[in-house]
C-alpha cells in the first residue's frame, strides 16, 4: 500500500463497503451491517462520518454510534 505524507493510507473498500460486507457478523457491528443492508440511502461509498451523519438523520440510538466507532478501527486495520 503506497503512503503519501500527510494523507491516509488508500484502501481497496470504503468504510460503507466494509461495513456492509460484515452483515452476518455478530455483535453490535453485524446489527449495524445488517441495517445498514436495508436502507435504501445508506452511504454505502461513504466513510466513518458519512454514517454517522446518516445514523444521526435515522435517529438512531447510541449503541449503533458506539458500533460505528468499533468498526472504524476495525476497518482502519483491514
């Protein structure tokens, strides 16, 4: 993976991607994935704040914030 400074590392999927492939996992995450799966305007090409904002649109309760926020890292080390 080719690292310019001052720029994040490319990845081969974005956030929204990652996240969606991660449906049948268990967990807060697998409950993000799957709901994620079935909203129609879910950020699928968007990054960690893109769904955010998107959760916060929905209203959606703290827990899938925190689910966010563990899959980030998760993703970050993909």
């Amino acid at each position: 993976m080719m690292r310019i400074e001052g720029l994040a590392p490319a990845r081969s999927l974005a956030f929204g991607e990652w996240l969606l492939a991660q449906k049948d996992r268990g967990g807060l995450i697998g409950t993000l994935a799957a709901g994620a799966a079935a909203d129609r305007a879910f950020p699928n090409q968007g990054n960690p704040e893109d769904v955010r904002a998107r959760l916060r649109a929905l209203q959606a309760d703290g827990d899938m914030f925190e689910a966010v926020d563990d899959a980030e890292l998760d993703w970050a080390a993909y």
